[in-house]
C-alpha cells in the first residue's frame, strides 16, 4: 500500500477534534475558492479595461463554458462518492480501479463536447445574446469561447484527479494546484491583453490564452500528485486505456443524476441570461459585475460541502449514519459563521469593490444594489450546498436534480419574468432578475434540508 497519503480519522470522540477535523478538510477548499474568486475578480477587471463589450463577452462565454464543464462536475459526483467509500472500507485497489475509469471517461466526454463547441458554439453566444446586445460583445465572445475550448481537455481532466482526491480527504492538491495556475494566469493576463514585457497587445484573445496556459499547468502540477505514489489513490498509465464495465456503470449510476442536474440547470441559466440580456448592454455588464462578485457568497457553501462530502461517504463506508449526521450538523453551523461574514461584506462593501470594474456611476450603484439581495438570501443559499454536498456523498444525487429543476428551471425564470416584463405591473428591471435568483436558492435550501433530515440517503447503495 502508498505510504504518506492522507487518512483523518473520521471517529474521533470529542467535539473539539470533529471540528478540526471538519475545518481541515474545508481550509484548502475554502482557500483555494477564495483565492480563485479573488483571481477571478482580477481577472474581470483587467478584462474591463477593454471596455464593457469586454465584459459582456466574457459573461456570454462563461455559459457555454459551464456546459461544457457540467458533464465533468456531473460525472465526478460519482467519482468522489465511490472513492470516498472505498476510503472508508480501506479498499485502495477499486479506488484507483475507480480514478482510472474515470479519466477513461473525461477523455470520451472532452472529444465529443469539443467537436460540439467548434460546430455550434458562435450558435450558441448569439441565442444567448438576443436582439438587444451589441455585435462587438457578440463577436468578442465568439473569438474568446474558441480559443478556450483548446484548453478544455486539460480542465476536464484536473476536475477529475481532484474530485478523486477529494474523497480520499485531499483537498489540499486542488488548492496548490490552482492557486498556481491562477498566478500565471494573472500574470499572463497582463503580458497578453494590453502587451507588456516584450509580449503582444492581443485584447480579449490574449485573455483566452491566459487562462489555455493556465489550465495547463493545473494539469501537470495535479498528474504529479496521482502519479508520484504518496496517495492512497494512484493513476496508472498502463491501464489507463483498459475498461472496466461495471466499474463504469457504477459511477455513471451516480454521476448521471447530477448529469441530469446539470443540464437542467444550464437550461434554466440560459434561458434567464436571455432575459438579462433583453435588458441591453449597459444592464448586462452591470449584470456580470455583480454576479463576478457572487461568487464570494456560495463560495463558503461549496467548500464546506466539500467535507460534508467526504465525511458522510467515509462515515456511510464504515456503517456509521449517526457520524454522518453528527458531522453534516457541525459543518452547517461552521458555515453559516463564516456566511454572515460574507453578507456583511458584501451589503456593506459591495459598491466600493464594484466601482474597481467601471468608472460608470450608475453601472456600479446597479452592480451593488445586486449584490445587496445576494447578501440578504446568502445564509440561506450557502447553507444548501452543504446538504446538497452531503446528499451527493450519501450516493443521493437523484434528488440534487429534483430540486436544481424546481429552482432554476421552473422558478427562476417564472420568477424573472413575471418581475420584469409587462403586462405584470413590477417592471423591477434588473433587480426582477436578481430576486428570482435568491428565491430558488431559498427553496432549494428548504427542499434540501428536508430530504436531508428524512434521512433515506443513509440507505442507499453505491
């Protein structure tokens, strides 16, 4: 068996070392979030000194981009819930059996959804468009999403290793990995889009570079960790290429409800960004601000999910659902400290780090006001990714679908439209939009919590 891999012991007795066990398994999640949030917001800035065409076209992008990203998220449900189990049983061979196959299958999935972004992908930028964003926008998204999708491959395959080695209790690699990656591209960023250090002045392409450059050294820098052997999981090269059907079927039984989730959300996202951009351009890009910043507030959510992930597939691995329970209640009260945090943040603080996008007084007062109802539903928003997050460790992911297609796809378009566009008298604009948002993510806490405390996950085989 690899020596020096990371094993916590998930039965410790006293509260005091269920909680740090807790947070350590959260800090490099929540670091490598905050870190990449904080990259992201830089890296919208210096996008924005192009102008706000910039901006929109890189919102724009980032749809198709988590499209095509939500076939690898959904899949990877699968992989860390089966690694997590194997962890818990001590069964390193199926755990790597599962790492193995898991890759196999990324590399099916990248080859066919890159072809499917060559082909159609400036079809999809102007559906999302609409009629009332500008052909400049439009056009700076088509150039950015083709260039983007020749580094795809490369990040289908780090989400991959890392939601593997989060299940063995590992969530340290994606944090050094991107935190990386995400230096370069900052400094690429700036050599390439307006030209410094004897590189060219290439704009919004020079953005799409960046981040190809990036996402590559994501890749080296998370092969090293699964091919040096101080993991309890291994990746083997030689086997790489070798199918194994059950296996496969396993995490696909898994990973395919949240497939199911993901598209159903893309779906719902899409068709409420083409009610953000009937707004126009000046919306949109305030719009993209806000939601730029958003970030920070699931951010907090996502991360301590991240261990209630892994604790409650290592738990369930060794017949302890009353671990699983106790261990899922302690990180939503650390989350939700660490949640109002954000919101006093971002209710506060909110116009003055929007006004580092624009000098556009009204686009930042439009930005901030957003981010104000981020703020006042984020407690609620935070804590349903971490019932989520445990849902999916149980094996539970059919109902993470059920809820993503009540939320994004029945309420949050219904929501907007009934609050933006006549004959109904709210005509809320922008702001319309924005409480629909916060309003699925409060019913989805609220449906979460309830299958949670139901408590049938606890039964489920994987």
């Amino acid at each position: 068996m690899a020596k020096n891999y990371i094993q916590p012991d998930i039965e410790v007795e006293s509260t005091k070392e269920k909680r740090s066990l807790i947070i350590g398994l959260t800090w490099p999640a929540l670091a490598e979030s905050f870190f990449t949030s904080i990259v992201s917001i830089i890296d919208m800035v210096m996008v924005s000194s192009l102008g706000a065409y910039a901006i929109g076209a890189v919102g724009l992008v980032a749809q198709p981009r988590f499209v095509m990203l939500s076939v690898f998220m959904a899949m990877n449900v699968g992989s860390t819930a089966m690694v997590s189990r194997f962890k818990g049983a001590g069964d390193q061979k199926s755990a790597n059996l599962v790492l193995n196959q898991s890759m196999l299958m990324s590399l099916g999935f990248a080859l066919v959804i890159c072809i499917s972004m060559f082909a159609w992908g400036d079809n999809l930028i102007r559906f999302l468009a609409g009629n009332n964003i500008s052909e400049d926008m439009i056009q700076g998204a088509s150039v950015y999403l083709r260039i983007q999708v020749y580094g795809f491959p490369a990040l289908a395959f780090t989400f991959t290793i890392n939601a593997a080695l989060r299940g063995v209790g590992n969530t340290r690699a994606a944090f050094y990995n991107n935190g990386v990656s995400n230096i370069v591209k900052i400094f690429f960023n700036y050599c390439l889009i307006g030209g410094a250090l004897g590189f060219p002045a290439l704009g919004i392409e020079g953005a799409a570079i960046s981040m190809i450059i990036a996402q590559f050294v994501a890749l080296a820098m998370a092969l090293y960790v699964v091919l040096a052997g101080k993991e309890f999981i291994r990746l083997d090269l030689k086997k790489l290429f070798h199918f194994d059907f059950p296996m496969i079927k396993r995490i696909f039984n898994i990973g395919f409800p949240a497939l199911v989730e993901q598209f159903i959300m893309r779906t719902g996202v899409m068709l409420y960004t083409r009610i953000v951009t009937s707004l126009g351009d000046h919306s949109y890009a305030a719009h993209m601000i806000a939601m730029n910043l958003q970030q920070l507030s699931f951010m907090t959510g996502m991360s301590f999910g991240t261990a209630a992930t892994t604790l409650v597939g290592q738990s369930l691995g060794r017949l302890r659902e009353d671990l699983a329970r106790v261990y899922v209640k302690m990180t939503q009260q650390l989350n939700f400290i660490v949640a109002v945090a954000v919101t006093l943040f971002l209710f506060f603080g909110g116009e003055l780090i929007c006004s580092l996008y624009s000098d556009d007084p009204e686009m930042i007062r439009l930005a901030a006001n957003m981010l104000k109802i981020v703020a006042l539903a984020n407690p609620f928003s935070s804590s349903r990714f971490v019932y989520v997050a445990a849902l999916r460790g149980a094996g539970d992911s059919r109902f993470a679908a059920v809820i993503t297609f009540v939320g994004i796809l029945i309420m949050r378009p219904i929501i907007s439209f009934v609050l933006v566009f006549p004959p109904f008298p709210f005509m809320l604009d922008l702001a319309g939009v924005w409480i629909a948002l916060c309003s699925d993510g409060i019913a989805c806490y609220f449906l979460a919590r309830g299958r949670f405390m139901k408590g049938n996950w606890a039964s489920i085989k994987v």
